[in-house]
C-alpha cells in the first residue's frame, strides 16, 4: 500500500529542467538511442526512465505542434497576400 502511494507522489524531473540542460540532454539520448535507453535504465532506474520517457514525448508533440501551426500559418500567409493578384 505504501509503495503504491509513494510512486503516486513522485514528482517528474525532467519536467523541472531548464530548457537548455533538457535540450542538451534528449538530443544525446536521441543521437545515441539504443545504448542510451540501456544506459538510462541501469542508472536512474524504472520509474526514472518512465518519467524520462514521457517528458521525451512531451516534448516531441509540443514540437510538431508548434511546427504545424507554424507551417499552417504561413500557407495562410501566402494565400492572403498572393490572392488579390489573381482577382
């Protein structure tokens, strides 16, 4: 019972870090990726690795979000002000 309250209580911190460090460290996790998620799991252990895992993916849909709002956008952009020349 006390085990099960106390992994509820466990506080994420990769999502405390600084923007750099964390930048920093995915893009050695994500360049070094099979051997990185075994050194991951030996070091920080399960619950670590988890929590790691799901800032990682955090991460990567809040960047593809941000991309296609951006890439939406643009084409928006593109189709105001080219428009008025084909009318």
């Amino acid at each position: 019972m006390n085990d099960n309250t106390n992994k509820n209580n466990l506080d994420n911190p990769f999502k405390k870090m600084s923007i750099i460090r964390f930048w920093a460290i995915s893009t050695l996790f994500y360049m070094f990726f099979p051997i990185s998620m075994i050194v991951v799991f030996f070091t920080l252990g399960k619950i670590k690795t988890k929590q790691f895992l799901v800032a990682l993916m955090n991460d990567f849909f809040q960047t593809i979000l941000i991309f296609l709002l951006f890439i939406c956008f643009f084409i928006w952009l593109i189709y105001y002000l080219i428009s008025p020349f084909f009318t």
